[in-house]
C-alpha cells in the first residue's frame, strides 16, 4: 500500500522469501531533489554520530514489541528546526522497513532530513534525504542556509521520460533522471528553484543568494 512519509510518496513491496516462506515489506521511493526533500523535511541538520543502540518503542497491535535504532548525534548545524539542538535520531531497525544504517564508529559528517520528534529527537527513514556532507556540492551546501528556503513556495516536477512539461509558471522541470540517468545530476547539484518578483520559478544556478535582477526577469 502507497504511503506518505514528509511529502514524499513511498510503496512497500511485499517480497516473498522462498526458503522460509514469509512475506517481509522492502521500502520503495520516489526519488526527489535536494530542494524538494529540503523544503518537505521538519528538520534538516549537519551532524556525527556519536553512538547507536536498539530500543524499544511500544506494541505492535499484536502485543509484539516495536524496535527502533536509535542514534547519539552531535549536531554541527541546524539548517531548519526547533530551537534546541538535535540530539537523538530514531530510524527503523532495517532497510526492509526504511530504516536508515549511519556510521556510528567512523568520523563521518551528515547531512540529515526527517520528521522532528519531542526533547530534541528526529525520526528519518529511507525517504528522507541522508547524504554524507563531504558528498554535498558546495552550491548544495551554501543552498541550505539560504537558496533551497527562497523556493519552498514553487514546485519541482520530476521528469522521468519525454514527453514532459510544467503546467503551471510555480513549477519547475526537473530532467536529471532522463537527461543524465541520475538523481544527482547537474540540476540537483547546482541549482535550486527560486520564486521570481512576478511569483513565477525558475532554475537558478550559483553560490550566491539570486540577484535582484533574476528575481525581477520576465523570462525565465
């Protein structure tokens, strides 16, 4: 069954294991830009982490108890959150269920997106965009602080095959995946969609915050 997970459709499989024959769920999602994922998360922080252990968090509704991993980050940025700093990060405990697996014992910086939870807790999962910071453009990373929040207001349509087109002036195309092959092509590693002066969006490429000029163009 289609499910949500911040905005970000998702569909889990039902795989059949010959062997034992049981039914186990793989997590499937669409792929979106880093904007799109920026602007769909509660949260979105640059941190390590520090420690990692399983721990319960309830009953399923057959009494069978819920396991979660929860993760100790030390958080280095917050981009877009609450006030206090993120200190715990909970996924499921497998990638069959969305779970995400972080390097807890390596000196590994990421950057993470999720759901925010309560007392300075997130909740990510497989849908959620997770990069390693190193991994980042340094138009990605200059885009968090400032770029991916000015296009919140527009929408990144995905192009996976011709023919395609936006059908509104809010939206912008986004063809890496039928261009390029890729989810991180050269529209998700150097430009963002930024809403203009007329409340139209077009792709912008550059570190700098758009100029005055750009956001007052006509054309896109």
């Amino acid at each position: 069954m289609p499910f949500t997970v911040n905005g970000v459709l998702c569909t889990l499989l039902p795989l059949l294991l010959w062997r034992t024959e049981e039914v186990v769920e793989a997590c499937s999602c669409a792929p979106v830009h880093p904007q799109q994922a920026f602007c769909n998360a509660d949260v979105v922080i640059r941190a390590k982490v520090v420690g990692e252990r399983e721990v319960d968090s309830g009953n399923d509704i057959y009494g069978n108890p819920i396991k979660r991993i929860q993760y100790e980050v030390k958080q280095i940025k917050m981009f877009k959150g609450p006030p206090q700093n993120i200190e715990t990060v909970y996924t499921a405990p497998t990638s069959a269920v969305c779970g995400v697996t972080l390097d807890a014992i390596g000196k590994e910086e990421y950057l993470i997106s999720g759901k925010a939870g309560s007392s300075g807790s997130m909740h990510v999962t497989l849908c959620d965009y997770i990069m390693l910071w190193d991994s980042l453009s340094s138009t990605q990373k200059k885009s968090l602080s400032q770029r991916y929040q000015m296009g919140c207001d527009c929408k990144i349509v995905r192009c996976p095959f011709l023919p395609c087109e936006i059908s509104a002036p809010e939206e912008c195309l986004w063809t890496d995946l039928m261009m390029e092959k890729q989810v991180h092509g050269r529209q998700a590693n150097h430009y963002a969609c930024v809403k203009r002066a007329d409340g139209s969006c077009s792709w912008y490429r550059g570190v700098a915050p758009p100029k005055k000029e750009f956001l007052d163009a006509e054309d896109p």
